[in-house]
C-alpha cells in the first residue's frame, strides 16, 4: 500500500473534508480529533485503492498479451 500518493491523500482528504471543515474553519471540533480522522482515511483510502489498483490490474494484464493464432483446419488450401 502507498499511503503517500497524491490519490491517496486526495481520496483522504475528500473522505475527512466535512471534519477538517469543522476543524480549520468553523472550530467546534478539536484538532487532533480532526488529523487522527484524517490519519484514519489515509489508511482506509490507501486499502480501497489498493483494491481497485488490484483489480484493473487483472484486465490490464489480460489485455497486453497477444490473442493465440489461430490454426490452420485440415481443409484450407495453401
């Protein structure tokens, strides 16, 4: 898992935002309340998008190999 790519923190950031909102902005909730959330989401977006990393993989690999040739049939000519 890399918890440090820019999607990874972006995805986090999105999944935390109304928190850190409440945090930064509006400050009725606590700061560290705030950054442990965040810190949470990091590791939670880091997991799904390992998963979805994981997955595409499957079809990318599928994708890059060749189609077999096809075979000749006993009845073609040449």
């Amino acid at each position: 898992m890399y918890l440090a790519r820019w999607s990874t923190l972006l995805l986090a950031g999105l999944l935390a935002g109304p928190t850190l909102w409440h945090a930064f902005v509006q400050h009725d909730l606590d700061y560290g309340t705030a950054m442990t959330r965040f810190l949470i989401a990091v590791v939670v977006s880091a997991f799904m998008l390992s998963v979805l990393r994981g997955m595409a993989d499957g079809y990318r690999r599928s994708r890059s190999s060749k189609p077999p040739e096809p075979g000749r049939r006993h009845d073609d000519d040449g």
